[in-house]
C-alpha cells in the first residue's frame, strides 16, 4: 500500500513537471492549474505583511505619548508605595527616555531627558523662597519641584511622544518616486541663516560633603538671548547660582556672555560646545565671582523647539574676601528647553 502511494505521488508530480514545461513552451494543454482566491480577511492580511506586500508605503502620525503618562503614573505609584525618592528620580529620568529608544526615537529620548532634568531644576530655582517663613521651611522648593516635573511630563507626551509608522498606502505616486522616501525627507536641522535663540536652563551643582563646601542641595537655573548663524551660536545669559559653603548658603546673580558652535549628528539630533566667562555678585556677602565655564550638550531639534540634557564645568577665577577662599562652583548636570525663531 505505501509502494503504491509513493508511485502516485511519483506519477502526479511527473504530470505537474511536463505540463509547466509545456506550458512554457506555449503549448496549449486545454487546462490550468486552479487559482486560489484569497478571501477579504486574509486580503488584508496580506496588505500588511511586509513579506507579502511589496508596496507603496506611506508614513503615518501617530501618538504614543499615553505610554510616557502611564510610566510616569506607576513611577508615583510606586515610588509612594517604597517611600523612596529615589525610585522616583530612577523612574521620572529613566522610564520615557528608555521607552522613545524602545520606539527607534534617540532622538525624542534626548529631548526627554533634558526637559526632565532641566525643568524640575529651573522649578526649584524659581520656587526657592515662596511661601518660606523661617519656620516651616521653604515649600516653594517642593511645589517648584513639582510643577517643574508635571510640566516635563506633559511636554514629552504632547511634543515627542509621537512617531512615523510604515503602512500601505494607494499607489498615486508617480512612476520612479517612493513614498516612504519622500515622506521622510526632512529639512535640515538647523538653518543655514540667521535665527534668534530664546533658553531658559536648571542644573543641579553636585554638592560635596566636606564641611568647607557644606552638604546642601547646590543648584543653578538660568534664562539666556542671543542668536546664531548656521553652526555658531552667541549671546548673553542672566542666572542665578544657589552653592552650599559651611554654615550658609551663597548665592550669586551671574551674568555670561557665552559663545557655541554644534555639529548634526542625524536623526535631529546636535551635539554643542560652549564657553562663557561670567561675572557676578554675591546676595549677602561682597564676594564677587567670575567663572570660567565649558558645556557640552546634546540637544534634540523639532522646528522650532529644542530640548536635551548638558554636562559642564565652572571654574570661580576670583580671589575669596575676608581671608575665605573664593567659593566653588564645580561641575553641572541639566537640561535646556529653546525656542529658535528665523
């Protein structure tokens, strides 16, 4: 019974073989195979098969920003549950980062993790003092906090949670053109004219625990104009610079001119160096700074609007007063949002 199986199957695949060669061979057999008629289910199916689908494709816009929200959700939630602060700051600066480079958007990442740090930092610099009555501490520091983090939260939803996905489209495109292509195709990231810059920054200044630079929480926020040509970028910049001495808090209003240039890295994405040299005054002492400064930043560019984290050094040029040494301002981490108008 096998054998004979095995001989039909034999025989039918000989009779397949002679009639695709004949066929070839533009002999009319009188017969065809039969054509198999997809249904609509697996018609659609197939449409979106990229396997099976050989085009055209069109990109669609499309939102995922409730994905950012509903991390930064369980963030609170379980940073309230461990009572940890620090399950909140992994969480708040990690999670969406992380999750716009699970979506392919290195881009949107560093623009989230600039306004995540920036943002709270520039809060606490502006809320520092409100409310404060020497008694119950200072609450402008936590609902400036607060406020800063929520509106990061809601700026990387509404501005980066997005992105272009492939699907199906009709084929209108004219003969020689992809769709996919020119649908991708963008302007560069920065013009090559003039435009003018409009900043505002927060740094957190890494405290030290040794009893001459005290313990407290040091911290810098900053608002800046100025304005650029193609690469190169120059201006003024006012802030404010909060550093811990023993026993005291010194604060400086400084002022930098500053001076940049940046390079495209791809995907809207600019790498930035930048000097400054500041001068400023000291709140309640006759300290009189002036800082050498050097950034290095990373900053994600859409239109007209610009985020991303920093990394610098300040160096304090100046000689301390009464026999003190001059105060340190040492290194910064923060994030910077821009608005860039041509």
């Amino acid at each position: 019974m096998q054998r004979a199986s095995t001989l039909s199957f034999g025989v039918i695949g000989l009779c397949l073989a002679g009639s695709a060669r004949a066929q070839s061979a533009g002999q009319d057999l009188g017969w065809s195979p039969p054509q198999v008629q997809l249904g609509p289910v697996r018609e659609r199916e197939a449409e979106h098969d990229e396997a099976a689908y050989a085009g055209p494709w069109k990109l669609e816009r499309r939102w995922y920003g409730w994905q950012t929200l509903t991390l930064d959700a369980a963030t609170v939630a379980v940073s309230l549950l461990a009572n940890s602060e620090y399950a909140f700051l992994g969480g708040y600066w990690g999670a969406s980062p992380l999750l716009h480079l699970a979506h392919g958007n290195a881009g949107h990442a560093v623009g989230s993790l600039g306004l995540r740090i920036g943002l709270p930092l520039l809060g606490i610099g502006m809320g520092k003092g409100v409310g404060a009555d020497g008694e119950s501490g200072d609450p402008g520091i936590f609902l400036g906090a607060l406020l800063g983090a929520a509106v990061g939260a809601v700026v990387d939803a509404a501005w980066l949670g997005w992105e272009d996905v492939r699907v199906p489209a009709p084929a209108t495109t004219p003969a020689g053109a992809s769709p996919a292509a020119s649908s991708r195709a963008k302007s560069p990231v920065v013009s090559p004219g003039w435009r003018a810059e409009v900043s505002g920054w927060g740094a957190w200044v890494p405290a030290t625990s040794d009893a001459e630079h005290g313990g407290e929480l040091r911290h810098a926020h900053g608002l800046r104009m100025g304005a650029g040509y193609a690469s190169m970028s120059f201006g003024f910049e006012y802030s404010l610079y909060r550093l811990g001495r023993s026993g005291y808090t010194a604060e400086f209003d400084m002022y930098f001119p500053y001076v940049g240039v940046s390079f495209d890295l791809g995907g809207s994405v600019r790498a930035g160096l930048e000097a400054a040299l500041g001068f400023g005054r000291a709140e309640f002492s006759d300290e009189s700074p002036a800082a050498l400064r050097g950034r290095a930043s990373l900053t994600y560019v859409d239109k007209a609007f610009g985020a991303g984290p920093f990394v610098g050094y300040a160096h304090n040029l100046a000689s301390g007063v009464q026999g003190e040494s001059p105060t340190r301002f040492g290194m910064e981490l923060g994030g910077s949002l821009s608005v860039w108008v041509w």
